[in-house]
C-alpha cells in the first residue's frame, strides 16, 4: 500500500492544496448587557473546520477592541469561519451573537 500511496503524489491532479486563513478579530460595537451591572465580559469564538480559538476576556465593555490574530493552515478547504460572541460569567458564557463568512464567496 505505501508504493499505491507514492504513485498516487506523482500524478499532477493530485497536487498537494495548503489553505492559509489570516483572521483578524478586532472589535465588538454595542454589544447587549448581560451582567447586572449593565455591562458583559465579551470574548469572541472562532471556529474554522474542526479548530476553535477564542480571544481574551474584555471585562465591563459593552464595545470591546479584541485586536487579536489567528492564523491557520488547512489540507482541506475550509470554507466557513463563524464567530460567537458570549459574555464570560463564572458558572456558564451567556450567548450574545454570531456571525458566519463564506470564504468561497469572500475569494472569488
């Protein structure tokens, strides 16, 4: 089976695809109040294919400056990157948003 696997690179239809996402997470704007102080403890989730990474904890902000970079590689497209925003609190994080790019329509 090694020899069929080695066969099978040499073939120029089977070229080696690397997929590099740069993200860029830099802020949040009138995010909801969660916390009974009025303000939320926001930080981002990033998800693309099967990694997830989060930005650090902005606490009392309801307008967070994240300004943080995550840089991934991929053998395999990925596609989609979504992002969720929640509100850390001590016993669970407090959904507060989404959003969802397609990066096919975003490179073509």
């Amino acid at each position: 089976t090694r020899h069929m696997a080695m066969q099978g690179l040499e073939h120029k239809d089977d070229e080696l695809k690397v997929y590099m996402v740069v993200i860029d997470v830099v802020s949040g704007q009138d995010l909801p109040a969660k916390d009974i102080d009025g303000k939320s403890d926001p930080f981002c989730q990033i998800s693309v294919l099967d990694v997830k990474d989060k930005t650090k904890v902005i606490k009392n902000e309801l307008n967070p400056q994240f300004n943080e970079k995550f840089t991934y590689k991929f053998f395999k497209n990925p596609k989609k990157v979504t992002f969720e925003v929640y509100d850390k609190d001590l016993t669970s994080n407090e959904f507060m948003g989404y959003a969802e790019f397609d990066l096919d329509k975003q490179l073509s």
